[in-house]
C-alpha cells in the first residue's frame, strides 16, 4: 500500500517536472508581445529565411564556426511544427535568400565567397543551378521589389572588408546587371522593403566596427539617400529585417554583447521607436516577417559558441477588441469603449489601425462594432482552459501550449458549465496541473475564470510552491489573492466579497504593473499598489493550494480559466 502510494506521488513529481520545463514561456510586456516557438530542428547562425505560401523556409548556415550548412527547414506557423526539406546542393552561410514568384533563390554565401545562386521550387522539393552573381561574397542582403532581387553590400569573409556593391538579379530572365553603389560599404546589416524602397540599415564596413546609419535605395532610379540614423549601433544583423504595418524592426545582433534591442523605423516619417527588448538576445540571427508576426530564428549568444535553434514570435501590434476579456465582443466590450469616449485610453483606442490616434472615438466604435459576434483572436490571450472536455485526464489549452491533466478524477461536465462544460472537483484530492505559467514578475497580466460552489479556504488557482493566485479567506469565504511582493512589503489582498453562494461567478486577478486588482463579476471588489509581484517560476494548480494542502481543494465547478498577457479592466 505505502509502495503504491509512493509509486503514485512520484509519477506526480515526474508529471510536474516535465511539465514545468516542457512548456514555452511567455514573456510579458504591455504592447509587445514575445512568445517562444518550437525549436529549428538545427541550430544555425548566419542563415536565410523567406516566406512562400504562409510558410518560412530556413536555409544554409552554419551549425558552427567555419561548418557550413545545406540544411533546409520549412516553419508552418499555423502549426508550429518544423519539416526537413530536400538539402540545398552548395553548402554556405552568410548566403542571400528571397522568394520571387513561389520559388526561392539561395545567393552568394561564404566562407570564402562564393557566387553560387540556386534555386528552390518548394511545390517539388528540387533544387535547380541558376546563374552565378557577378560579385562573389556573403554577409549581404536581398531584398525583392517588383519581381527583381536585389543584392546588397557584402564582403567576402567575416573579417572583412565590405563592399558598396550592388546587383540586380531577374528570375524571369537568368540575369545579373550592375545597379548603383551604395554611399558607403556595408556587411552585417541588415534590410526591409516599404512601398518599393530598400532600407539598409546598421552592420560593419570592417571587421569589429559597428553602424547605425540608414540608407534608403529607390530601385526606379537607381539612386541613394541617406535617412535618420538607428539609436543603436550593431552589427551580425539579420539579412532580412521584419516589416509589418509598413514599420521595419531592428531585432538583437551585436556591436560587442550580443543585444536584445529591438528599435522601429517608420519610413514614412523618417523616424524610430525603441520597443520591448526580445527575450534571448543573440547575433548573426534571422528574422522574418508573416501575418503581422516577426520570427526570430536561430542565432548566437556569444557568437559562434553557443549556436541556437531558438524560435521567438514577436508580434509588434496586436489588435486587442475583447477588451473585458471574457471571449466575446458583446454589449461589455462596448460599453467600456463608450466609458472612455472622447479620452486618449490606449486600452481602447484602437483605431485607425495600427497604432490609434490618440483618442476614442467614431473610428474606435466603428472598429469595435466590425468584430461584433465574431470570433475573437486575442494575441494577448497566452493560456485558456475551456475545460470542455469530457472523459480523461487531459486538459486542453486552445491558446497556448500549456496543456494540463486533471488527478483525482474529477466529474466532467459537458452540460453543466458556465461557456459550455465545465470541471466539477470534489474538494478532496481533485485538481488540474498545467505547466509552467507566467512569472508573475515579469509585466502586466490577468487571470480569470468562472467558479461556482467552494468553501473557506479553498483555491481557484495557485502557483505551486509560492502563491495562491485566486482563494477564498478562511473566514467569511471573501475572495483573496496572495500574488504579492517579494519580502516584508507584500501581503495578501482580501476583498469584501464572498463568492460561495452557490451561484456563477466571474472571479478575475490583474497586475498591471504598479496596481493589483481584484474583479468579481467584472465589477472591482479590491484593489491596491505593491512594489512588483514576487518572481516565480512553477506550474499552475487549478483547484487546488500552492502547496497542495488538505483543505485547499475546491469543492464545486471551475470553468473557462484565462490568462492574459495584458491588464485586463472589464
Ligand atoms: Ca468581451
Ligand atoms: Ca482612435
Ligand atoms: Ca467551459
């Protein structure tokens, strides 16, 4: 009997282990939004990436220093899953990679340059030999406008020194002609296209120096202008910089450390804006830009020691509609846009898209209205158990990757639920165990979930080994949370607000960063300021205590548990 139980409580710890370092994290900020991707099957550096057919194909490289890479991986975002492809025939790093018509051309590389250009028809995994550029290097750039790449600077190894060179290469005809150098010499910088202008910006013109500068390249005219230079200067940039929204992202690569410094330029104005620092910073990494997404992939922290196959999805501008959080665009979400009519509510300012214009407004209600009944995509939405299931252990995250599994076994209820089914727990020894969640320390986020039933004492959701995210006090059954700062300054918050009356209620948590917020049925029942929130690092208990103690389990229903990387204010 003793061996069984230890048996049991140690497939349990198993269970927990994998989980807490199976799962991506999230990182949390309040607009800029990082989320961990599945891992390249190779770790590579100074790689190609392009976009065919809402897939990425990562190409070349080099799976370490002076080893080059054939290797060719197709990304499905839709799926986050990786697929090996037919291996390119030459291998290099530091190569150019664009697509042109559904197939991709793989240009140039090192070390010592080499000008081989193939190309790549992903509808039949072949490879076809094109012609050579007419200036062998690597560390460059291509860039595609109106059918035509064009390859950019370069050098013809990483020590130097760069090249003005710039070349034109036409699919359609095999050819290469001669366009007009760029101003100065570049490699390791890195490339966007807005409204067909090539917008060069950062790298080196020599091994160990660094640039902030910016030039901007009209094909029509074959000419150059210089622009605002970058706050930052770098090196070991991407060879393909992410656009969305017509706005060029500048993300990591190196000028000594390899950074994490993410800065936006806006052609249109001439202008750039430091944004969130991305999580692993790295060099000689690629980014690549798909669905108003920006996939980070690959790279090096300490370049060339530790080569990555690290993927982090970076989403600059989420357009966030479901404003309380709930699911749905409905009669709340509306009202709380009319609550901030005519004031600059960054919450609800969502139009015009994609950055707002400073008010709430006509355009605001007019954006709100067109997701009216429509199925919400909230970006900002990193965890969500419908908990709709109906027999098994398994408990399905629909928007994360952190699934979880119910011990214990507690009564699924298909039709019992609040939003569809619920988990009925039985206040004993039934609970859900997720995997790792959301440091609380790190940014603003929100919790919220449907209860029904419990007891004094009792647990909706904690954090294992540290704190009760939502609980009732052991007294009046008030809903509490003990999310607090680390030390002597933090303590629980209780509300006023008991919540086992037997009836629904929507029990929520939100950090926004200076003030934590307690939220019965959208209406705020606590609310005070802590010097931040304890850092953390565990799985999610739902139904039971941070400590899974005798008492702390939940007696009653639980449904449609969220979490948000952002302060939610229904
Ligand atoms: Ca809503
Ligand atoms: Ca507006
Ligand atoms: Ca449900």
């Amino acid at each position: 009997m003793e061996t069984t139980k230890a048996k049991i409580v140690c497939g349990e710890m198993l269970l927990i282990l994998v989980l807490a370092f199976s799962i991506p994290s999230v990182s949390l900020a309040a607009e800029d939004i990082w989320t961990a991707k599945a891992d390249m099957p190779t770790a590579r550096i100074l790689l190609g990436t392009c976009v065919v057919d809402g897939k990425i194909y990562a190409i070349g490289g080099g799976p370490a220093p002076h080893m080059h890479s054939s290797a060719v991986e197709e990304y499905d975002p839709e799926t986050d899953t990786w697929t090996r492809k037919a291996p390119m025939p030459t291998p290099r790093a530091g190569l150019g990679v664009s697509a042109v018509n559904g197939k991709i051309y793989a240009i140039g590389g090192a070390e010592r340059s080499i000008g081989t250009v193939e190309e790549y028809d992903p509808a039949t995994d072949t490879w076809t030999r094109k012609t050579n550029m007419p200036t062998a290097r690597g560390f460059f750039t291509t860039n595609v406008v109106n059918g035509k790449i064009y390859a950019i600077g370069g050098a013809t190894d990483t020590s130097g020194p760069a090249f003005r060179t710039v070349e034109e290469y036409d699919p359609e005809t095999n050819t290469w002609k001669r366009r007009a150098n760029m101003p100065e010499p570049r490699y390791f910088h890195t490339a966007g296209v807005v409204d067909s202008k090539i917008y060069i910006i950062a790298g080196s013109w020599q091994a160990g120096t660094a640039s902030s500068a910016v030039f901007a390249y009209d094909p029509a005219s074959d000419t150059w202008e210089r622009k605002t230079d970058a706050p930052t200067a770098r090196s070991w940039q991407s060879p393909t910089a992410g656009v969305v929204d017509g706005r060029i992202y500048v993300i990591g690569g190196d000028a000594g450390p390899p950074d994490a410094d993410v800065e936006e330029y806006d052609p249109a104005t001439d202008t750039w804006t430091t944004r969130a620092d991305m999580p692993t910073p790295r060099g000689a990494l690629s980014t690549i830009a798909l669905n108003d997404k920006i996939y980070v992939i690959g790279g090096t922290v300490t370049l060339f020691n530790d080569v990555l196959s690290t993927v982090e999805e970076y989403y600059p501008n989420p357009i966030v509609v479901d404003f309380n959080g709930d699911g749905i665009v409905d009669i709340k979400d509306l009202l709380r846009l009319i609550d901030s009519w005519g004031l600059d509510d960054p919450m609800c300012d969502i139009a015009p898209q994609p950055f707002g214009d400073g008010v709430v407004d006509a355009l605001d209600l007019e954006l709100l209205m067109s997701f009216w009944g429509q199925p919400v995509d909230d970006p900002t939405l990193i965890a969500h158990w419908a908990l709709d299931e109906t027999e098994g252990m398994d408990v399905s995250d629909s928007a994360g990757n952190n699934n979880g599994y119910a011990l214990g076994e507690p009564i699924w209820q298909p039709d019992g639920g609040k939003v569809n089914g619920a988990i009925l727990l039985d206040g004993v020894d039934d609970y859900v165990i997720t995997g790792a969640a959301p440091n609380p320390a790190d940014g603003p986020f929100s919790v919220f979930a449907w209860i029904q039933g419990g007891a004094p004492g009792q647990v909706v959701m904690s954090q294992m080994n540290t704190a009760n995210w939502l609980c009732t006090d052991s007294l009046e059954c008030n809903l509490m949370t003990e999310l607090q700062a680390a030390g002597r300054s933090g303590s629980p918050m209780i509300s006023q607000t008991n919540i086992t009356d037997g009836k629904w209620h929507r029990v929520g948590f939100v950090w926004d960063g200076l003030y934590r917020t307690l939220y019965v049925d959208d209406i705020l029942v606590a609310e005070d300021t802590q010097k931040g929130l304890e850092s953390s690092f565990g799985g999610l208990n739902i139904g039971c205590g941070s400590n899974s103690a005798a008492g702390t389990y939940w007696s009653g229903l639980i449904d449609d548990v969220r979490i948000y990387n952002r302060a939610v204010k229904p």
